[in-house]
C-alpha cells in the first residue's frame, strides 16, 4: 500500500505510549490504532516528531511501527525516519518499508542555512533511502529551525519523484498553499499532497486553501476527520463552529514544551492510554497545568460530548 500524491484526509500523529516504568506499552499501541481505524482517519503517522522517536532504540523504532502497521493493515502508515545521519535513516526505513509502511516521513536537520542545501540535502536523503521509497517532506521551522520558501518546495518536489506529500506545518503558512496549487493550476508544479499540522490550529483555512487533510497529533483526532469531512461538502459554518468549539483546547495542547505532555493525558483521560507518562526525560504536569485541562474539557463538552469524560 505506497503512498501517493493522492493522500487526503486525516492521519493522525500516533504518540508512542508507555508504561509508567517507561518501557513501551504495547496494548495502548492496539487500543490507539484501533480507535484511529474507528473514527474515520484515512492513514496513520507513527514516530513522526511528538512520537518520542529520539527516545527509542532502533529495534523498538522497528517494534512500535511494525506493531501499528500490522493492526492497521487496511490503513497506509508513514513512519518518521528523521535521524542526524543517512545511514541511521537508511537503516530505518529498509526495516520499516520490509513490514509494511507505506512511506517515511523526513525533516531537514537544523544545520541547513540555504535554500541550495535544504533542495541537495532532500536529494541525498531520497537516494540514501532508495528512489522508490515514496517520502512526506516535513516544513516546520517552528521546530526545526529550517524556512523553506515555496520555490525551495517546488525544487524538491521537482527534483524527487518520489516525494509525494507535503507536511504542511508553516505559521504564517496559508499565503504557501495558496501559492503551491496556483503552480499546479499552471502546471508549472506536479500535483503532491498537502496534509497539515501544527496540531490543526489553522485547519480550517488551511482546508479552504488547498489542504487535503490534516497530518497532526491533536487528543481529538476524530474531530479532525468531522472537520476535514465537513469542509469538503461544502458545509463552511459548521465546519468553522465545530472548529471555533475546540480552539481553546487545540491551542492549550500546542504550547511549545509541555505539548505532548498536555496531550497524553487527553488520550489518557479518554482511555485510549493506559498512563499519561513519557520517556525520561521529561516534565510532568502540575497540578495548575491539569486544572486548565480540565476546564477546557468541561468548557468543551458543553458544544462535543466527545469532551464528556
């Protein structure tokens, strides 16, 4: 199942549960993959930036995507292979794409400064992991500290047949989108899929823009698939007010630092998560921090009762 540049919908980001003792647990991968096969979403992404990659070994890198993969067999799944070397990337990804992945999903490394290194990094990262590996080029300078341009996305895509999906996760970004389909309109660009992150924080404008979908890790992934389903009918104001009703709660879990934090324990209040924990090292929640939580969830429930818990 290779993914192509036809993508659309909603994948979420899977975190990587864990035990309290931090060893992986296994049966809240099941659980998630169950649920996200459940509530609409049309592929998953596992390991990708909040997926604690950095945190894990290599056989359980290989371990958690081969587990998803396997209990979402009618799902495509992207696995994140970012890593500071080709051949640690190389490596995953071969592991991943023998069980069963439909693509990878690559960052830039903070260290490129120009649009010259960002386009020949991408080239040497698509041979490294072999041509005819379809991969997601992930532009989040937030993050990654790498801006790329919208003619620094065109050269990359140009250049590498065998990138298919743009992870679109820009701020300000929505002027990107809008030029990037113009391109395509004039065919003076290939048609690539163009999922969105930053948690969904701009969802519904990115979706009137262009967007195919959402490719973001927010605790209500099933809200996501409403809105994407929503907007695609046509049903503009209701898919903006069912935005509206969750924006408090998307923008809390996007804070910088304690945002994978903030959003384990929504996954663990809604029980798709045995434990809220992550991997040392890391900054548990106050006690304040789960107070607003649950303020918002109540606030919310009032308008989605999906926040009732």
């Amino acid at each position: 199942m290779a993914l192509t540049s036809d993508a659309s919908g909603v994948y979420p980001i899977a975190p990587t549960p864990f035990l309290d003792d931090g060893r992986i647990d296994t049966a809240a991968i099941d659980r998630l993959t169950d649920f996200y096969l459940g509530c609409g979403a049309t592929g998953i992404t596992v390991l990708g930036q909040l997926g604690e990659a950095p945190k894990l070994e290599h056989a359980e890198s290989v371990d958690v995507a081969r587990r998803m993969i396997q209990r979402a067999s009618r799902l495509p799944v992207i696995v994140g292979v970012s890593a500071p070397g080709f051949a640690a990337m190389r490596a995953l990804t071969r592991d991943v794409m023998d069980a069963g992945a439909a693509g990878v999903m690559i960052a830039p490394p903070n260290t490129l400064r120009t649009d010259d290194q960002i386009v020949s990094y991408y080239r040497q990262a698509a041979q490294a992991i072999g041509e005819d590996v379809p991969f997601v080029l992930q532009d989040y300078p937030l993050t990654f500290s790498v801006q790329m341009t919208p003619g620094v996305i065109r050269s990359i895509v140009q250049d590498n047949p065998s990138c298919v999906m743009l992870k679109h996760e820009d701020w300000p970004g929505l002027e990107k989108i809008s030029t990037l389909r113009a391109w395509e309109r004039e065919g003076a660009m290939r048609h690539i899929a163009i999922l969105t992150g930053n948690n969904g924080l701009f969802l519904d404008y990115e979706m009137e823009r262009g967007a195919d979908g959402a490719n973001t890790g927010y605790a209500f992934p099933d809200m996501l698939v409403d809105l994407v389903r929503l907007s695609r009918a046509g049903q503009r104001e209701e898919a903006h007010d069912l935005f509206d009703a969750h924006l408090p709660l998307l923008r809390y879990e996007q804070q910088p630092g304690i945002g994978l934090t903030v959003r384990k324990y929504l996954l663990y209040r809604r029980g798709l998560l045995g434990s809220p924990t992550l991997r040392q090292p890391f900054a548990p929640l106050t006690a304040a921090t789960k107070a607003e939580v649950e303020h918002l969830l109540g606030r919310l429930a009032r308008h989605d009762t999906r926040a009732q818990l």
